[in-house]
C-alpha cells in the first residue's frame, strides 16, 4: 500500500485506494460472521507483521468454543489490546513480560510509535518481541471479538500497518470479495545415476510448499509448488490425495517466519482439545481446524514441521526445533 499511497500523493486518484480499503473490510465483516455462524471454523489474517488465525471447536452440547492467536506480537501492540480490555495470554512466554502496567506499556507504544518501531529498549523483557515467545492466545467470544474489532480498524490501532497493503485473508471456504489464489507449480522428471539411490535425493525444499517425488523405473517426479502463504487445508489435500494412490511420497516444506509460533501452539492448542472432545485409549485427538485430513497429536508437542514420508500406508514426520 506504500507505493499506492505515493502514486496517489502524485496526483492519482484516491478513489481506488478507498475502495480497495472498503472492499477489504467487507470481506473481513463477511468471513468473520461466517466463522461466527459455523460456515467455517478456521481462516488466518496474514500481516507482513504477524500471522492471526481464528478457529472454533465444538464444545460440550450445543455450545461452540472460539480461539484466536497472534503469531507474534510487540509491546506496543500488546498494549493496544490492553488500552481496548482485550484480555489475552502469552503461553510461550518464560519471563514475567506482561507483569508491568497499562500505562507502562502505553508509554513505550507511543515512544515506538515516533521512532517508527526501532526504540533502542534497556528492559530484556522487550527481547520476546517479534519472537515466538510472544504469541498471543485468545479465548472466549468477548476477547476473540475485541481482536476481530481492532483487527478491522487496524488503521487506527495499528498504524504501524498503514505503510504496506492490507492484509491478506485465508479460509477454505468461499466468502465476500474472495479470489481464488493460483500458486506457482513448477514440475520436474528426475533420472537417478542410481536406481537404488533414496527418493530423499530427488525432493525439494520449498517456499512453504511441497515436493512429491515419485519412483518410477529409475526416475522421480518431483512437484514444486510456490506462494506467499499456502494454508494447511491445501497441503493437507495434496498430502491425501497422493495417499489415496497407493504411492510412496516425501515432501518438504518451508515454513513462512511470520507464522513460526503458530506451531509452537500446538500443546495449547491439544489441551483446549483435551477438555472438550472425549477420546478413549488415543493419543491423537480429532480437532482439525475444519481440516478432515488433519489431526492434533499431543506427543508431537512444538515444533515446525520440516518434511515427511509416505509408505505403506503411514506417515513418518521430520520436525525442526524452535
């Protein structure tokens, strides 16, 4: 939006920007109540700043249970939330960081605010900015709704946002102004020098993506594909569908910096599950985000997922410590 903002201080209209703002926010509006009215159950707002992703589980009865987590957050944004009584948690974090006041931290916001964010901070509690430590966890449809509503004024709460285009929306299902987004696919027939040489060799490291080499009478075939954010509902499509072929595949993924803490959450995330959903003699709980393919799995704890393999019918994870 930087460069929008330019052209149009050279005498471009404004119109378009204004309308570009209000198609955004339309769009936000509708897929908000959408998640609110079942249609969806998890949809990501993805910042150059931060990765947000809302989601809901069924609960006890009737009732629904709605979360929200900010993969990474500053202490000026921290206290913009706390200025509007939007209560969060920070599960990852091992310092007391959030023990100091409300007017401690509007104090500091405002000081970022005039150095455009690089305020040289002697307290080390600042050290857990833009860290996976300061994710942000939201429970409860009082403090989820008080994000979405910062979150779609964004322009007045967090102006640190103004200087780039609004952020870009994700969900699996359609909604309000939405596009389908085509991904870069780039494929590639690999001749091993040895047929007995390990598919491993012929996989890709992706721009978070996914590789599938494929054996076939010494060769491999590999698939790249490319985007600035590929959601897990994608991945995990591609994943069964390979499956479903009966072929043994690897893939590998790289996982976009913004959004690391996102995996991190995972322990939080398995114990919300473990108070709602009953699952006898398990350690794998059905809670998959509206993701049929997907399941939470306790024992994997933290960690971002690096690569897996298919064989025979199951699956073997590479995981990357944070």
């Amino acid at each position: 939006m930087s460069i929008l903002v330019s052209s149009a201080a050279d005498g471009v209209e404004m119109d378009f920007l204004r309308k570009r703002i209000g198609a955004w926010e339309e769009s936000f509006r509708s897929l908000y109540y959408m998640f609110r009215e079942n249609a969806c159950s998890v949809f990501y707002v993805c910042t150059s700043h931060f990765v947000v992703m809302f989601t809901s589980v069924d609960g006890l009865g009737r009732s629904r249970s709605y979360q929200a987590y900010i993969s990474q957050s500053t202490r000026g944004l921290r206290s913009s939330l706390k200025e509007h009584d939007v209560s969060f948690t920070m599960p990852l974090c091992r310092s007391q960081v959030e023990q100091v006041t409300t007017e401690d931290l509007v104090e500091l916001s405002e000081i970022e605010k005039r150095n455009l964010g690089q305020t040289r901070r002697m307290n080390s509690f600042s050290d857990v900015d833009n860290t996976p430590q300061s994710l942000l966890a939201f429970s409860g449809n009082q403090n989820v709704h008080g994000l979405y509503d910062i979150l779609l004024n964004y322009r007045s709460f967090l102006t640190f946002l103004n200087v780039v285009d609004v952020p870009v929306l994700y969900c699996p299902v359609p909604f309000q102004h939405a596009a389908l987004s085509a991904p870069e696919v780039r494929c590639m027939e690999i001749k091993r020098a040895d047929h007995g040489t390990s598919l491993s060799h012929a996989s890709s490291t992706l721009n978070d993506g996914h590789s599938t080499p494929i054996s076939s009478a010494g060769l491999c075939y590999s698939v790249e594909i490319k985007d600035s954010h590929i959601p897990p509902w994608i991945i995990c499509k591609i994943c069964a569908l390979m499956a479903s072929k009966g072929q043994s595949f690897e893939a590998s993924f790289t996982t976009e910096h913004t959004s690391v803490s996102l995996n991190t959450a995972l322990g939080v995330v398995s114990q919300i599950a473990d108070s709602e959903v009953t699952v006898e003699d398990s350690q794998e709980t059905a809670y998959t985000f509206g993701i049929p393919e997907a399941i939470v799995s306790p024992c994997l704890h933290s960690g971002l997922l690096k690569g897996l393999s298919y064989c025979n019918g199951s699956y073997t994870v590479s995981l990357s410590p944070v």
